[in-house]
C-alpha cells in the first residue's frame, strides 16, 4: 500500500495523519513497515484493532493537553489507563500464535508505554523543577503548564503540530531571557522563542519533545523616540529619528506610535495587527511599505539578543545609509557581548543579502554569521532592537486598480510600468508606499465590491498609495498611473475621496484569510519572489496550473462515476432493463473523459461538459435513484477537493503569495496541494526567482532551500549553539513536513452523534473557520500580556477545538457521557465580555461574543457553570420587578453592601498584592472601591406605576410635543446609575418630544443571556415582547418615532426582541437623537476624556456626534474596557483586575497633561460605574446624557427634571 492510500484504522485520530504517519511518529517507519507485512494474515482482526487503539490512545494523550493534564492530575485516572492498556497488549500477545513479528511490534509497543508512562510520571516533579530553576528568573506565575496555554503555544497561523511544549515562559524583562535560556539548557530541555503566533511555516512549532517556549509577548514596551546622527557613505552626517522598543511590541502599535509623531515605522507586515517586533527580524519580514523602505534588515540600526550560552550580544549596523540596501552597497554589522567587548564585524555585499532584483529574497538564512536576523529563532532570543523611522509624506493618495479582461498579462503589464514609472531611488520625489495585488480567486472568497460599472469579476485588483511632500507631487503622480492607463482599456481607477475612504480600501487586503473557508480554515501558504519583469509568466503558469487542476478534478468525477457504475448493486426491480443502460452510460463516460482532455480554459471553467455528462448519465440511470444520489455526492466531494491557486502579492517588489485551501482530513488532497506545491516552486525557480519572501522557510519549504544555504545556517548554529539549545529540527530536519500534521475532525458516526449531545456540534461548527490570523487580538478586552491575559479568540478556539477531542475521547474511553472534562471550558467561557469587537476584523465571521454565550449555556445545561453567590444575587434583582424586593435590596445590597465595599478596599490595601489580583476571592472583590450608586432609583421620584401602566412624559412649559419616543431605560439607567434615565428624560422632554416610558424594573433580558442563562432570558425577552405589543397597541394613534436606550447592552437586547420595529423602526442612543432634533451647544465647553463602551449605542462615533452638537470642546478618546463587564466584575474579579489595570495605564497616560483630574463621558451605566473605580486618579465619569442636561439646563437640571416628571400621567394598556 502506498503512504498516499494509508488506511485510517487508529481510532481518536482526530489530525490529518494516516496510520502510516501516526505510526511511524510514536514507532518509527520500521514498526508500519512490519504492520503492513501482518496485514494479510488478519484473521478476526482484533488483535490489530487493539494495537490501533493503543497507538490511538497514546497519539491523542501527547498531544491533547487536557487529556495528558487529567493523567498527571488523577491518580485513579492515571491506573484505569495503564492498567486497560496492559490488558489490550497482553491479549494480543496471548493471540499472537509466537509471530516473531507481531512480538516485535510488542516489545516496541510496551517500549513505548513505558516510556510514556515514565514521562507521566515525571512530568509533577519536573515541573517543580521549571518552577525553582525558571521562576527564580521570571516569577513562579510566568512559568505556565496549564492545557489552555500549552495548546495555544503548539502551532501558529499554519495549525502545524507535532509535539506539545512541557512549558510556557513569559519574561517580562529583557534581562530576565538570558538567564532563562541558561536555565532551560541546565535543565537538559530545549527553547523556542515565540512571539504574535503569526508565522506562516511553523518556525514557532515544536518540532522535539522536550521543548520549552520563550514567549515574548510581555517585552512590549516603547522606550521612545530619539535623534541620531549618521554617517553616509559619501561622508555627510545626517539626522534620523530612531525608535528603541521590545521584542514584544506589536508592529501595528509601533506604527502608530511613530504615526502620532509624523514618522513612518517602515516594517508593516500584513500581520502588523498581532506580529510582534521580534518575529519580524527573525523572519526579517516586510510589508506594502518595503516598496520604498525595504524589509527589516533595510530598518534595523541595532538589536539585542540572548544567546544560548547565557550571554546578551548586541548586533549594530555601522554604515546605515537612511534607504534600502542597494546590491551594490556594503552592509556592516558589529556584534559585541554585554561586557562590550567586540565578539566579531560582518561586512556583506547589497548582493549578499538578496539576490539582485529579488528585493524580498531572505533565503541566505547565514547571512555570513549576522546573529538572529532571518535565523528563525534557531540561534537566540531577540529581545529589543531600534528601527529607523523616515518622515512621514505630507500627502497620500490611494487608488484602486480593476483589471478585467481574458486573462492577468495586463495586469503584469501594468505592474512593470508602474516600478519603472517609480523607480529607487526615487531622488526625493513622488513615489509609491504601497503597490498591492490579489486575484479574481480573492475578489471572490472576500466577497469584494466591485466598483466598476461591468457585471465581469475583475481578473485582480491592485491598491496603490501615492505620496509625495506636496498636492502637486501626489497629483503628478496620479497622473503619472492615470497615463499608463491610457494604453490599457481593460483596466479601470478609483481614487479615495479621504482618508476614511482610502483606509476602506485597504480593509479589503486584510480579508484575505477568507479564501480558507471552504476548507474549513486550512491552507498551504506559501510566498516566492519573482524578478517583476516575469510576473506576467508565472500569472499564467498559475493560470494554467488551474486550468489543468480543474481538468484533473472534471475527470476524476468521471473516473468515480464509472466506478459506480461498474459496482453498484442493481435495483431489485427490473435489474436487467437498467443493467442494459449500463454500456451506454459507459460510452458516454468515456465521451466526457475524452472532452475534458480536448477541453480549452473557457470551457472547462464553465463546467459545461460536466454538467452535460451529469444530466445525461441521470436522464440514462433514470429508476436507479441510489445511482444518481451516489454520483451527486461524489459530484461534490470531488468540487470540494478541486485543488485552486490563488495569489496575491506585494507587487513592486515581486514578492508573491501563494494560497492553496486545502481539507487537512483528506490525505490524498494534501498530497496533490503537495506535488501541485512542487511544481510551482520548480517554475519560481525557472524564472529567476526564490521559493521564500517574507514568510521565512519554516518547516513548509526547507526542501525547496539549496543545501548550501542549508549548511551554511547551520555551520553558524554550531558556532554559536553547540549544545543544540535553540529550536532544535527547525531549518534542518528536511523530512519534517512529513511528520507534522494538523487538527482535523475525520468522525465516524458515533462521534457525531456524540459531538450532537449537548450543543457540542454547534460549538465544533462555530469555531470551524478560524485562520489563528489574530485580528481579533488588538481590541480583545481579555488580552493583556502585562498581567499575564492571553484569552483573545485566535487561542481559545485552538482551546476549544482540543477539548472537543478530549470530550469525544473521553465519552467513548469511559463510555460515559457526563462530560466531565467540561468543567476546563468555564475558564474560557469566562474571558469573554461578549463585546463582539472580534467580529469586524475576522476574515471569516466568527463573532466570539455568541461563541462564549455558547459556550456558557453548554456548561450551564451541564452543571458546570459555576455562579457566585453576588452574582445569582444581582441576577435575581435584575429579575425581580416586585417594588418591594427592589427597594429592599437596593437598601442593603446596593447601599450598604456598596458602602462596606468601600470601606473593605481601605481596610485591605496594604495587604493587596501590587501586581496581580490576590487567590482569595473576597480580597478580588476588595481591589478597587465601587462608587456609590445615586441615593434613590429613578421610579422613587416619578408618579406611581403599576406593572400594566405606563409613564407618559409632555414637554415642559406647556410647549406642544413634535415626536413621540419609546424610552427603555433599562437596569443601569433605572434601578442603579438612576440619574442617567432622569437625564434622558429630561433631554427629550426640552427637546419637544413626548416620552413613553414603560412599567417600572424591567429588563433587556442581556445579563441573563450571557451568563448562559437560556430560560430566564427567553423567559423576559417573550415578557417583554408582549408588553411592547401591547403598549403599541394603546397608543396606535400615535406615530413613533424612535424606541431611545441609553445603554449598548440594551440596544442589542431590544434588537433581537425588535423593539425598533414596534417603535418606529429604530432603536437610537439619546445623544444621536438629540442631535437629529437639532440641539446645538454653545460655547467651548473645556476638555474631556471619552471612553468607549465595549456595547457602545453610538457605534464608535461618540466623539462625531459631541463635535456636531458642539459645546464640549476637546474630547480626547481612551481606550480599552472600564473592566466592569456587567456581572463579570461579580463572577470574576481576578479578570477584570487584569482589565483595570490596563485601563488605569491608558488613564495615567492622558492624564499626564490634566494634573488636576478629568471628566471622562461614557454611553454605559455599567461603564459609568467600572470607570468610578478610579476616582483615586482624578477620574470622575459621566453619562453622556447627564453631561447634555446639565449643558442644556444649568446644574439645576435636576430639578427642573423634578417638576415636569410630577405632571407625568399614568397610562393603562
């Protein structure tokens, strides 16, 4: 049998390895060899059905961290599982009638149980052995062994895997990572430094047991921005600005901090959102912007580094001549230790560092010995470095390109024209920043926008930023592009009409990560670089492969369809009558076979011929259903394994981008995207080019590197590692691609069944598409390094996906269903604040807020979700709609529970730990005082309100009403930071506006959604959709229009009960309707802080809606969550501790320039409350709608709040 028919006999096999490769990674290749010898002398096959379930149990239990956690930590666990495995070995031996080779295989399965078993058993005190030899370094919290982090840490954006590593280190300062690497190597352990997760070949993968990863994400500091003179090479000294920053910085936080001082941070990765500055200069990658400013090594002036010896080198480039390296530049680095003494100089040649032409070229991974850039993390640590910043242009102006027409050599035509049109150097002038490129393949699976007035697909769309230091130069250039065009009528230019515009525009090359949706977020991604001028060439070689991959796969469907014909049972019925048809069907296979050979490219893409066989073999195998159905579902498994390149690129500088989706369960797809990969890299190099860019080689491509370079990088690897420390496999284990696989759900049909007991399919389904491309990292509230918080979606989904596999294993092992290891999903359901922020960026629309709704519901339903007794507390008020238990518990809980809270904090302070929230519970509630809450609620001073009335609200002064409002004002608003439904009140009624205001105490519904509390949430949303009916139905002689929140939370609940279309048609935030009625502020108004709800009612256009009504003055934007969450502040005080503490950096950051303290408006109660807690620092928060009134009315606003709620009505309905 061939490795590319390998059975799939191993059960909870849950990744794309055959037997064969899952056999020879535990056993070797000599062990499957013997098996597959045995294989004919089955008789039962039970005995091979143990020894699979045997390899299956030990594959699954190495690399689920949950289920090799549940071993460590269970004792009973622990004997259940050797003991049952003993038994399964010991009954094949007892059947195996003295087979030498089947004992052979014994004795190396019992080799291996033993082994494993020993690494069980040692793992407890090797552990304590991290914990003493690395934690005296970082701290004991920073050294982690927890499943969550261990999964989360065995891959990167590839969803390569082989090992799981034994622990994850966090470093918080540079100094700490030498010392830990010298620990490591005591230890007899290996180190992988890591970084965002990002890499796109499995650099940060682990490629040996026994690997500890270094991640660097706590060193993210910007120590700031200062000035040096430089000397060029014609003699000139020249000033440059240059920026020192960690390893641990995120590029796209980099950029920004040199944006904010007119500056370009030239290294822009399309990964800037979650790459971090050290992977960047291992992988020395580049960007849109490389065009102009070159890749990593063209920025650097210096780094620092641990190395594996214990030490810290710093590596300075002494001759950097403020540009990209030219092949006829010298390029000189000078490595020193920490003493300072000179360890070695490096001069290269421009031509050295990429090959002339090839400006993204990174395969000479030795770069003569230049430690750390492009070496992958195989030779050290990169901790910190300092990147020049150029001068930001004064004007840009961004275009997008549209090339339609038969076929891509247009588009490449047009690529030339512009590099030569805009050549470097470029003497100062207009120029290209960015010259991007994706295909029609991409314009597809992102769903682009066309913005031509054509009904065709553009063949691929290029995105162009032009600048220059004046409106006439930018113009000139423009001018320059629209010249070119002239000569191509195919080719159609949008220009940006803003900034705003222009940065639509580039959203859409961020989508990208779309195109591995139908394949279930897997894909081969591999990027090469062409000289420009044979673009054009490998366009249609792609083309062509394409073209040729849908021949292969149109033929394939025949080849299954002849297959079926010639093995599928007849029907009973008329069995003779049919099986006459079958010659005919035949013929006309052979038919079809013989015009998809003949076919050309337009045809074949049509899928013409296929459909015409399709309906013709249907119309002859009429009466044969079973027929039909089997060449229909054949028909879509061979479309969903059709093999389809699709590229972009970062076209200036020929650095192009190859995408594969493939379905990682389908082991013969995986090996054609294979032999389709090899041919792709053959043709790279036929052209002149280079099989890597910017993605570095990784795992993915080493085969394709020459030896020499091979062995160049590792001669220097031997010099400065000789004792291997440092990533060991990676960049010289040739055969690894073979041994690596990735997750991938091949489930018989008990597993699904399994996986559709208690929503755990939905929840398998939900995360399916996830790409790990971290766009949902920058704005997630639960991803703080500084405290340790690294629960953005990309790594709980790698999460979640692990513990379906355990769950399924677990279920069918114990043949139970009580899904014990369920309880490890509450510490992801937890890190949530169901913000829903991750939802914009995702390339494949995962909204991670309804995914841990999801998830808390599955753990509710199952008895595992825990609840504090605060939070049931607080839940069952929001419930209550009784006057007298509100009253009540808003007397003692509210008031005097707030009250001792506060008093709590005081008492505590000394003994609370500075760094991180204590273990203790009840000393986590203490951490930061609560503002006391308004001293009555809002009902306390409106005329009665029975539960089948309403409050109806007139403008004061006798003034006519203009419009009519539903105003919900929701818990926050009414029963807790009650001033601000007042206020509303208020706004609208000064407004001219009629105000309905609905029966006391009722909710949204949303605190019970999401804390998974799925019948008391439909249990109020049905409540409160009859009420609305029915108020609506009272005042059907009234025209609505708008239902007012003044709460985010609010507005989503009310949006799932449809509250806007009962009211009006829409649900708006008092503020924007008080700007749509016209209210116009006068004055300057002073200076205020705005903060941003997580479920902001506004949508983000806070600051826009304050600058049109005017009277506010400066309003300056802080980010990051207030950290209150709703009820999580109840439930969870040791997360929004983390999240406090990054909103108090962002607070001591803005108020730096206000050393007297700051207003800070918000739209949220719940905000209004979070962002109380740091009244120590000088904030005092405000509600928006407070702020209009008291802008509006005076201080007084209150009061004359008072006198016209007094002539409020009761209405029954």
């Amino acid at each position: 049998m061939t490795a590319s028919t390998s059975p799939r006999e191993i059960p909870f096999n849950y990744t794309s390895a055959d037997d064969r490769q899952a056999i020879s990674h535990l056993l070797g290749p000599h062990v499957w060899q013997k098996l597959e010898e045995l294989r004919g002398l089955r008789v039962t096959g039970r005995s091979a059905r143990l020894l699979m379930r045997f390899f299956g149990e030990i594959l699954i239990h190495r690399r689920n961290p949950f289920l090799f956690q549940e071993l460590v930590e269970s004792r009973a666990r622990r004997r259940r599982f050797f003991s049952n495995i003993e038994t399964d070995l010991g009954l094949v031996e007892k059947n195996a009638s003295g087979e030498a080779r089947v004992l052979e295989v014994l004795s190396e399965s019992r080799q291996l149980l033993a082994a494993f078993r020993q690494e069980v058993d040692g793992t407890p005190e090797l552990r304590r052995r991290l914990q003493r030899e690395l934690g005296a370094v970082v701290g004991k919290d920073a050294v982690l062994f927890d499943p969550f982090t261990l999964v989360s840490h065995a891959t990167d954006a590839t969803d390569w895997r082989l090992h799981l590593p034994v622990a994850v280190v966090m470093p918080d300062d540079e100094r700490q990572v030498a010392p830990v690497l010298a620990g490591i190597a005591r230890l007899g352990l290996k180190a992988i430094p890591r970084g965002g997760g990002t890499g796109l070949t499995g650099g940060a993968v682990p490629l040996r047991p026994g690997c500890v990863v270094v991640n660097t994400e706590k060193l993210n500091r910007i120590r700031g921005v200062s000035q040096r003179d430089l000397t060029l090479a014609d003699g000139r000294t020249a000033a440059a600005q240059v920026v020192d920053l960690e390893a641990g910085v995120v590029t796209e936080t980099a950029m920004e901090h040199a944006a904010a001082r007119g500056l370009v941070f030239a290294t822009d990765p399309t990964s800037a959102w979650a790459c971090t500055i050290g992977g960047n200069i291992a992988e020395n990658a580049g960007g849109k912007d490389c065009v102009q400013w070159g890749t990593c090594i063209d920025n650097l002036i210096s780094w620092r580094m641990a190395m594996p010896s214990g030490r810290l080198w710093t590596v300075r480039r002494t001759d950097h001549q403020l540009r990209k390296i030219l092949p006829e530049d010298t390029v000189t680095f000078e490595v020193t230790d920490q003493d300072g003494a000179v360890v070695k100089t490096v001069a290269l040649r421009g031509a050295d560092v990429r090959k002339k032409g090839l400006w993204k070229d990174i395969t000479n991974k030795a770069l003569g010995g230049v430690p750390g850039l492009q070496k992958e993390g195989t030779d050290g640590v990169i901790t910190s470095a300092e990147f020049i910043l150029y001068p930001e242009f004064e004007v840009k102006r961004t275009l997008c390109l549209e090339f339609f027409g038969p076929d891509f050599d247009e588009a490449s035509r047009v690529i030339l024209q512009l590099a030569r049109a805009f050549p470097f150097p470029n003497d100062g002038k207009e120029t290209l920043t960015a010259l991007e490129h994706f295909d029609d393949e991409y314009v597809r699976a992102i769903d682009y926008k066309v913005k031509a007035a054509r009904a065709d697909t553009p063949r691929a769309v290029l995105l162009i930023d032009v600048v220059g230091h004046s409106a006439e130069e930018a113009a000139r250039g423009v001018g320059t592009i629209r010249g070119i065009l002239d000569e191509h009528p195919n080719t159609e230019l949008f220009e940006a009409r803003d900034a705003a515009e222009g940065k639509r525009f580039w959203a859409d090359r961020k989508k990208l990560g779309a195109i591995a949706r139908r394949t279930n977020a897997f894909k081969m991604n591999e990027d090469i670089v062409l000289p420009l001028d044979q673009l054009a060439g490998f366009a249609r070689f792609v083309e062509d492969m394409n073209v040729e991959e849908e021949r292969y796969a149109q033929g394939r469907l025949v080849d299954r369809a002849e297959e079926l014909l010639r093995t599928t049972e007849p029907p009973r019925e008329d069995p003779e009558w049919l099986a006459g048809k079958i010659p005919a069907a035949l013929e006309r296979c052979a038919r079809a076979r013989d015009a998809i050979t003949r076919a050309g490219p337009k045809d074949l893409r049509a899928l013409a011929l296929l459909e015409d066989f399709r309906r013709d073999l249907a119309k002859l195998m009429r009466g044969w259903p079973e027929l039909t159905r089997a060449v229909d579902r054949a028909h879509q498994e061979v479309r969903d394994r059709l093999v389809v390149l699709a590229t972009h690129m970062h076209a200036g500088d020929g650095n192009v981008h190859v995408n594969i989706p493939v379905l990682s369960n389908d082991r013969p797809m995986l090996r054609r995207t294979e032999h389709v990969l090899d041919v792709v890299m053959e043709k790279v190099v036929s052209l002149g080019g280079v099989v890597s860019g910017e993605h570095g080689i990784g795992i993915t491509k080493l085969k394709y590197l020459e030896p020499e370079r091979i062995e160049e990088l590792s001669a220097h690897r031997r010099d400065v590692d000789p004792g291997g420390l440092m990533n060991p496999g990676k960049l010289e284990d040739v055969d690894v691609l073979d041994r690596v696989f990735t997750p991938s759900f091949n489930l018989l049909e008990l597993e699904a069944r399994i996986l559709q007991h208690g929503q755990l399919e939905e929840l398998a389904r939900a995360i399916a598409h996830c790409v790990r491309c971290g766009k949902c990292k920058p704005d997630c509230c639960v991803y703080h390094p500084a405290r340790g918080m690294f629960f953005h979606p990309r790594n709980k989904n790698l999460a979640i996906g692990s513990l379906i596999e355990a769950l399924l294993y677990d279920a069918q092992r114990k043949r139970s269903t009580r899904f014990e290891l369920l309880r490890w999903l509450e510490e992801v359901a937890d890190h949530c604040t169901i913000c829903h922020k991750c939802l914009k960026p995702c390339p494949v629309d995962i909204d991670s807020g309804k995914v841990s709704i999801l998830e808390r519901e599955i753990l509710a339903s199952w008895g595992y979700k825990r609840s504090t007794a605060a939070t049931r507390a607080t839940l069952g008020y929001l419930d209550s709609r009784s006057p007298a238990y509100n009253r009540a518990f808003r007397a003692t809980v509210v008031q005097i529970g707030g009250a001792l809270q506060r008093a709590g904090c005081e008492v505590t302070a000394p003994f609370q730990p500075k760094d991180a929230a204590p273990r203790l519970y009840p000393l986590q509630l203490l951490r930061a005082p609560m503002p006391p809450a308004p001293p009555e609620t809002l009902h306390d001073v409106l005329p009665a309100c029975e539960q089948d009335q309403v409050l109806v609200f007139e403008p004061g002064g006798g003034a006519e009403a203009e419009r009519t409002v539903f105003y919900f004002p929701g818990c926050g608003s009414e029963r807790l930071q009650s001033h601000i439904s007042m206020a509303a009140i208020h706004v609208l009624t000064e407004l001219r506006t009629r105000v309905i205001l609905p029966p006391p105490f009722m909710c949204c519904g949303f605190p019970q959604k999401v804390n998974g509390k799925a019948d008391t949430y439909s249990q109020t949303v049905l409540r409160d959709t009859i009420l609305f009916s029915q108020i609506r139905d009272m005042f059907a002689h009234l025209q609505f229009d708008a239902c007012i929140v003044t709460c985010g939370t609010c507005r989503e609940g009310l949006a799932e009960m449809e509250a806007g279309r009962i009211f009006g048609g829409r649900l708006v935030d008092v503020s924007r309707y008080a700007l749509e009625r016209g209210l116009k502020l006068e004055g300057t108004g002073g200076d205020f802080l705005y903060h941003a709800p997580c479920h902001d009612s506004l949508d983000g256009k806070a600051q826009e809606v304050l600058v049109k009504i005017g009277g506010f003055g400066k309003v300056e934007a802080v980010p990051h969550c207030c950290s209150e969450a709703g009820t999580l502040t109840l439930s969870r005080p040791d997360i929004t501790d983390a999240m406090l503490h990054r909103k108090r950096a962002a607070f001591a950051e803005a108020l730096e320039t206000r050393p007297g303290g700051a207003t800070v408006l918000t739209n949220c109660p719940s905000c209004v409350q979070g962002l109380g807690r740091n009244a120590p620092m000088g904030v005092q928060p405000k509600h928006l709608a407070i702020a209009l009134a008291e802008r509006m009315s005076g201080p007084g606003w209150l009061e004359l709040f008072r006198s016209n709620a007094a002539r409020a009505h009761a209405v029954h309905f």
